[in-house]
C-alpha cells in the first residue's frame, strides 16, 4: 500500500461516526416537516430556530461528506458548524445540552485522525 492510499483510508470509526451522522441528518431534515415534532420546538425557541436547524444541517451534511472523503476541509467545515450550532443555540434560548457531546466527540476525533487526512 502506497503512502498516499495509506494516508487517505478512512478507519472504521470515522466511517461508522459518518453513517450515523447521515442518518441523523436525515431525521433532522424530516423532523422540520413534520408537525409534532417542529411546533414544540417553533414554541419554545421562535421560528428562528427553523433556518439555523437548516443551515447548520447543510454545513453539517457538508462537513461529514469531507470526513467521509477524509478531507481536511470536512473537518473545518464540521468544527465552524459546531461553534456556529452552540453559539445560535445560546441565542434562541437553547441550554447548552448532552446533545452537543456526540458533536464535539466528532470534531474532537477528526482531529484525531487529521494527519491521515489530506
């Protein structure tokens, strides 16, 4: 194996970490569609809550897409959208919450894995 497809090869974890996140991204996307689950949190937080959830879920979708391809602008991408989700959650009311853990375990092991990323 050269050290090119060496350095590139995505290890299981990022893969499975990927897998879930895409899913996950899925469910938040059909969530905004789906009333019960969308007008508890519209009451909660204020309609703003809806194009930040999009936005952050397309840099979101984006960043993991980069991780997949074990690219280091996936790991950028992923990160500023994370600081980007905490900080508009401050904003609308949302407490900083165990919802922000799995994120940041992401993030946290993409830089784990940087060196091998190109």
């Amino acid at each position: 194996m050269t050290q090119d497809s060496e350095k590139n090869q995505r290890p299981l974890l990022i893969t499975i970490v990927c897998i879930f996140g895409f899913i996950g991204g899925i469910l938040v996307f059909l969530g905004l569609f789906i009333g019960a689950a969308r007008d508890p949190v519209i009451q909660q937080y204020g309609p703003s809550v809806i194009p930040i959830t999009i936005v952050s879920g397309l840099f979101g979708l984006g960043g993991l897409i980069g991780f997949w391809m074990m690219r280091k602008w996936g790991l950028y991408v992923y990160s500023a959208n994370l600081v980007f989700g905490i900080i508009s959650g401050m904003i609308v009311g949302m407490p900083f919450s165990i919802g922000y853990i799995l994120p940041i375990f992401v993030a946290i092991l993409g830089f784990i894995y940087f060196k091998q990323m190109s």
